[in-house]
C-alpha cells in the first residue's frame, strides 16, 4: 500500500484502541477523488488492527481486487460484491461469512427459471462481461412502461414477487 503525506481531515475515532468498520459503496463513495482514496489509505495505515473496511459494491470480486493491487484502495476485511450476491471474508480462507451467506439461499433457487418467466418483449436476459454472478437474474428493459408492466405480469406468479 502506498504511504501519503496527505492529512487526514476532521477525522478522529471515538475510541481508537477499539475496532471499527467502515462500510462503504465504492463507485462515486470511495472511488473518483484522488485526494479522498489517499485519506482512505492514509486513515488505514494510522489505524492498522483497529480500522476495518467493507466493500459493498455492484462490482465483481475481481475488479476489487484489482483495484486494491493497483493500490488505489486499502485492502479491505470483507467483500460484498456482484450487486450484493457475494460476501466474502478476506481474513478466513474458508469463508465461513460466505458460506453461511449462500446457505439463505431458498433450495428452489432457478436461475433459467427467473429467466424463462422474465424474458418476453422488451425484456431480454443481461450479459455479464465476466459471467453471471451466483444468485443473481439480471434483465435489460427497452425503457417502455407496457413492456415493464407485462414483466411484473409474468414474474408474479414466481413465488414471493412482487409481495409487500
């Protein structure tokens, strides 16, 4: 990680000698101001064993990670990626967190289920540059209220949509 000169302002833990967690988007949060990501880092290496960081993001697992090797980020404690369908504890190789994550899953979890119901005309199935992500349907809609009307039409009769 790269050291900065840079210092950090308005920022002082409450009780520094306990941990704490910051959990944060990373798209428009803690991406994008050069100034603010030399903070984040500088905040990290102040702290080390008490400052802990979470990454919640639509992003892959992949693309974190490079960011954090191209030293842009700290390393974080905990991955939650792929729009929320992955969590990953970096600090436990068998990912214990993830493992328990995954086991709430419904056992009738049908991905080309969700598909075969969802697609129709406008809505047609995602693409996923780096394939699909565990746990997660994802549609690309032509903007027309009728044809999103029609979607919620067809997904209704897929168990637990659309209730309130």
């Amino acid at each position: 990680m790269k050291t900065t000169s840079h210092p950090i302002p308005h920022f002082r833990p409450t009780r520094p000698q306990d941990p704490f967690l910051l959990a944060a988007d990373l798209d428009g949060t803690l991406l994008g101001d050069a100034q603010g990501e030399a903070w984040l880092r500088a905040i990290a290496l102040r702290y080390p064993g008490n400052f802990f960081l979470a990454f919640v993001t639509g992003r892959t697992l992949s693309s974190i990670r490079e960011l954090v090797n191209q030293e842009r980020l700290p390393r974080p404690a905990y991955l939650c990626g792929n729009v929320g369908t992955q969590l990953v504890d970096l600090g436990d190789p068998g990912n214990a967190l993830g493992k328990k994550y995954v086991a709430q899953v419904p056992a009738g979890w049908d991905l080309e289920g969700i598909y075969a119901l969802g697609e129709g005309p406008g809505i047609c199935r995602q693409g996923f540059p780096e394939g699909q992500p565990h746990f997660q349907a994802g549609f690309d809609w032509d903007g027309k209220p009728e044809t999103l009307a029609a979607f919620y039409g067809r997904m209704a009769s897929f168990a637990g949509w659309g209730k309130k």
